[in-house]
C-alpha cells in the first residue's frame, strides 16, 4: 500500500494561487525529478521487485528518450528512482499533460491520483508490476474523450473511438487494445518526432511477449484497424473499408491485360528523373544539350535490332537496364560493353526484374480502381483506402528505381564500351558534357533575344537556319557577320 508522503500532499492541496504558471514542457527534466521524489517512498518495497530494471536501462541506452538527462541521470531518475512507472510512461506524460492537461488531469494529480488510471490507485490494487503506457490512457480519458473529438488535431483520437467503438474488452482482445491506445498516445503526444514505435518499443511499452506484439499487430492489421505507413515508417490506426480490396484487386488484374511494357511505362512515370543535363557544355554555349532516361528489360536489350530500333529525339539516352534472372544479367552486362554509340549510355542493375513485378501489377490495378468514380462512390472510405495504398505501393517501386537515381554501387554504367565510374549526379553530367564536345564541338552560341524562344515565325525560322547553317560549315569566313546582320533582318 502507498504509504503518502504528507508533505507532498499538502503542497499540492495549497491555494494554487500562491504559484505561478508553470510549462513542464518547456522543461520535462523537472517533471521527473519531482516524479521520483514522489515515489521514492515505495523504493524500499517495491524496488526488489523491479525485474524489469535491467531492460530499461537497454532500452534508454538504446534509444535517446531522455535528452534532458545524462545517462547517470537517467538510469537513477527514471529506471531505478520512478519505479514502478514504466520509463516510456514517464516520457509521454509531460508531453500529453501539455495537450490534454486540465485542473483535475495535471501531472502532478497523476502522481496522488486514487482514481482510474492515476498512480496512487495503480499501487493500491498492485503489489507488483510497472505503470504501462497505455494505462495512461484510462487516465486522461477517464470518463468521456467526446470534448476532444471534435478537434481535427484529435484526428488519431477520433479514429480510436470509431474502431473501438463496439468492442467489448476481454482477456482475449486485452492485448489489442493496448496496442492501440499506447499507438494513439505516441501520437497525440507528438512522440512520433522524437522516435518511432517499432516492435521493440511495443513489447517493451505493453509488457506483451514479441511473439505477442506482432501476433496481435496482425491481428489489428488483418481488421483494418490498424496499418503501417511504410513512407513514414509508423504505426498509424485505420479506419478500412469494408470492402475486401485485394479481392477487388485481383478481380481487377482478370480484366487487365499487363505485360512488360505496361509495367515499363508505369515505372517510368515514378523516376525521379527524366532527364540529365550537359551542364558544363550548356553553361558555356548558352544551349540545352541532355539524355533521356528510359528503361529497358534485358529482353528487350538483346532482342535483334535493337540499336535499330532507337528513334532519336534527344541528344542522348541513358537506358536504365533490368534484368530478368542472373543469366540475363551476365548477358546484359555483356551487350552493354559491345555497343559503341556515343549517344547511348547504360546502367545495370543487378536486382531482378520480379522482384517489382508483383509490385507494379498491384500499382496497375489500383490506378484502374481509383480511376473507377463510380465504384469509389459506392463504397464508404474506398477512395482513402486506395489513394493509401497507390502512395505506399509507388514509395515501395521508388526504392528500387532509388538504386540507379541514387547511383548506388549495385549498378554498372557503360558508355561505348568503357565502364563508368559514376557515384554522383555530378559525373554522370560530366560525362554527357565530355560527349556532346566530342559531338557538336562547333555549336554556335545564339544571344539574339529574338531568336532564344520556342516559338519563331516563318521568316525568322528560315533565316536562322540560313546564318547557322553557314556559321557551321563556313566558321572562319571573313565578313560572315554582315550576312548574318543581312539575313535576319
């Protein structure tokens, strides 16, 4: 049993108007010395059962939640010295008492408190065991969280309400909900910025096994009650559709024809890129010389013809090689090294063309959906669903296209035969800058305003073709500049 410490209590019990206002937020640090001098009384009971001592001094080590405190500091205030709350408990109190805090719901309320959720009332009822988390929960929103769900900044708050709505909490579905209220917490208290709930965290925060937290993370996941957001990398709750979306979606692709240049074209509308820029050539002639990006399968590359087949409407082409297993790699490193246009540069990669089939199949086929208004309309929550899984789909296809953008060491380059050294942006440029040098060496350098447009009439067009024409071929011909003045005006 708690045994209060008196003068404590009667601090706390005074006219608050002998005090001033005081942001803990602005200084957390104070919160939890305060904290473990008020629970320095259960040490000489309750500190032998503290089993968990040693996985939290692990787990602060591992992860800077404490940036206020030194680590002598943080194993002593917050490990040892604030026992029995649970040091992610301690974290987050300061931060939610900062958004939800009112008169009766303050920090150091929290610490007498002998109703649901506060501490004193935790003690009374358990002689062992840590203050989860998630107990904060019950806390703060003892009797209703209504006066908060109105508050678009409540957003997660609100979604809790509506899943859990109609659930009746049981030894069963126990663990679930703690997930979920330790998950709305991290983010109505903003935690998410200092670090990122991950498995570990999860069993560390819930007192759950690990074989628990992601059985249970699944569960959730499997109901659509809860999702992760691989582009941010967090944990968010989820309110699906009742729609089966990979029914639809496999429904969907019957109805599709997709092959391989459809899966092409879609993968080239997610680069980065489309294009990379001769830009010492072009600083220094006043002109706009570059390659275009394309993307080829290995199949494609050592088809018959295929050097044919290019249709030139850039200055140059950088094709981004896929192949389709190890052998068709071996074979596509080999053809690359063979081909001597100087126009032509390569980039090869050396992850299978499979390994974002599925993954474009599934982008294809929820563009399809999405584009469908009429069955978006049909479905409650359908179209945020879906718009959800083309922004995480189209992240998960960008870390592959990432390899070549990011010039990383996996891909090979090749340019008439020799192999690039290419690990920045910066060379690759170079490298088109050296080739169109060698290719247009005599380029002439245009500063008539007149001329520097897209769009000419039909007399100006016809004169500079006219003077470019002989200011290539006749570049040192004496009194060229009157026939130039002459022809363009």
């Amino acid at each position: 049993m708690l045994g209060h410490n008196e003068e404590f209590k009667a601090e706390f019990q005074k006219d608050r108007k002998r005090f001033k206002t005081y942001f803990v937020e602005s200084d957390k640090a104070t919160f939890y010395r305060i904290a473990q001098e008020y629970t320095k009384n259960l040490q000489e009971e309750r500190l032998v059962l503290n089993f968990e001592s040693a996985d939290s001094k692990w787990i602060l080590k591992k992860y800077n939640l404490f940036n206020e405190l030194n680590h002598q500091e943080t194993e002593k205030l917050i490990v040892e010295g604030s026992y029995p709350l649970n040091p992610l408990a301690l974290f987050l109190l300061p931060r939610l008492s900062n958004v939800f805090g009112q008169n009766e719901r303050t920090l150091f309320t929290f610490l007498e408190s002998e109703e649901t959720g506060g501490l004193t009332n935790f003690v009374a009822k358990k002689t062992e065991g840590m203050y989860y988390p998630h107990m904060l929960f019950d806390y703060f929103f003892q009797n209703s969280m209504n006066e908060f769900l109105s508050d678009e900044s409540f957003k997660s708050l609100k979604t809790f309400a509506k899943i859990t709505n109609k659930i009746r909490v049981t030894k069963q579905n126990k663990g679930h909900l703690d997930l979920l209220k330790i998950i709305t917490l991290w983010d109505l208290s903003s935690a998410t910025n200092v670090v990122k709930l991950n498995d570990e965290l999860l069993m560390f925060g819930t007192g759950q096994s690990l074989e628990a937290v992601r059985s249970n993370l699944n569960d959730l996941v499997q109901q659509k009650m809860l999702r992760f957001n691989r582009i941010l990398g967090q944990w968010e709750l989820n309110e699906g559709s009742s729609v089966l979306v990979d029914e639809m979606l496999n429904e969907e692709r019957s109805l599709l024809k997709v092959n391989n240049e459809l899966r092409l074209e879609s993968l080239k509308k997610l680069l980065e890129k489309n294009f990379y820029l001769a830009t010492d050539y072009n600083d220094e002639l006043n002109i706009t010389r570059f390659m275009q990006v394309n993307l080829l399968t290995s199949e494609q590359l050592l088809e018959d013809g295929f050097l044919e087949k290019i249709e030139f409407d850039a200055d140059g082409y950088i094709y981004y090689v896929i192949p389709s297993d190890e052998i068709s790699y071996s074979k596509s490193i080999a053809a690359t090294a063979s081909i001597r246009d100087k126009r032509l540069v390569f980039a090869v990669t050396d992850r299978e063309f499979k390994s974002i089939r599925n993954s474009l199949d599934r982008l294809i086929g929820l563009q399809s959906i999405h584009s469908n208004k009429k069955l978006l309309s049909e479905h409650n929550r359908l179209d945020e669903e879906i718009s959800v899984l083309l922004a995480e789909t189209q992240f998960e296809i960008k870390e592959f296209l990432q390899d070549f953008e990011s010039f990383q060491e996996n891909i090979k380059w090749f340019h008439q035969g020799d192999r690039l050294s290419v690990n920045h942006q910066v060379q690759l440029e170079n490298k088109i800058s050296e080739v169109m040098y060698s290719m247009y060496p005599d380029t002439p350098e245009i500063r008539n305003d007149s001329i520097n447009r897209r769009n000419l009439n039909g007399m100006q067009t016809k004169a500079i073709y006219t003077v470019l024409n002989n200011v290539i071929k006749t570049p040192i011909l004496s009194g060229w500049e009157l026939k130039v003045k002459d022809q363009i005006t």
